[in-house]
C-alpha cells in the first residue's frame, strides 16, 4: 500500500525543504496559494512570520496570518504608509460623506418647512374652494343684504 505523501505549504516549498506535519505554516499558507506566502515572506520575512505564529495560540493564528496579508499587500501598494495610508484615505472618506449627509439633513429640513408652509397656505385657501355647511349658512343669512338697493328708487 502506498503512503499518502503530505503535500509541502507554500513556504516549505519557497524554502525548499519538506514539510512536516507539525508545520506551523502548513495551515495558513497552502501550496495551492504560493502567491499569499510570497507576499508576506517579501515584507515580513520567514522567520518573522514563524516566531510571530509560534508565539501565539492556534485559535489566534489564523487571524495573525489575515492580518500579516492585509498588511503586506497594503506595504506593497503604499510602501511608506502601509495600511495606516489606508485608514488615513477610509477616514477622509468618512468625514467627507459625513459632511454631505449633513448639508443634505439641512437641505431636506428646509424643504420640509417649506412643504409646511405651502400646507398651511392651502389649508387656509381651501375654505374659499371648498366651502364648509357652516359657511353655507353664513353666506345664505348674507345674501339678503347683497340685493337690497343701493338707492330709493321713490325719488
């Protein structure tokens, strides 16, 4: 019977030596992504890398690694601000787009106030379109002293 052979991370492959299965790297760096190691392994090192994996617990690790990739490609985009250039960049943003929502919270309180104003005017214009039964009466009590003369015809 054959024995299974244990395939090489990337980083036992990069450093060209066989990959045991105790490997720390092994999990968080498979030969099928080479290109994730690589990254790393330019800005950080591999002995950086293993120390800074060793000195953390396994549940740990997985997040170390993600963080150490984040960081290495953002190196690579921006060498002299990293990823802290990236927060610098998101935080703007954020200030900007705050800054636009509030002019538009402005905005839209004005418009609203506006819209009231036009309410008001309407509602109070309605009572001569759409006349209620209370002014019906008023205007029928009325309509008699709108026909008396305004002179004697007697003269």
């Amino acid at each position: 019977m054959a024995t299974k052979k244990n395939p090489r991370c990337a980083s036992c492959k990069w450093q060209r030596k066989k990959c045991s299965e105790s490997c720390i790297m092994s999990p968080h760096f498979p030969s099928t992504d080479p290109h994730k190691f690589e990254i790393v392994h330019r800005v950080f090192g591999t002995t950086h890398v293993l120390k800074t994996l060793q000195g953390l617990k396994e549940n740990e690790r997985a997040a170390a690694v993600n963080s150490m990739v984040y960081e290495a490609n953002a190196r690579i985009k921006d060498p002299v601000h990293g990823c802290a250039g990236a927060v610098d960049q998101l935080q703007k943003k954020i200030a900007e787009l705050e800054s636009q929502l509030s002019t538009k919270q402005e905005e839209l309180q004005r418009m609203r106030l506006i819209v009231g104003q036009i309410a008001s005017e309407l509602i109070a214009r309605s009572h001569f379109l759409y006349p209620t039964p209370e002014d019906d009466d008023m205007v029928l009590e009325d309509a008699d002293q709108l026909w008396e003369p305004l002179w004697d015809w007697k003269m």
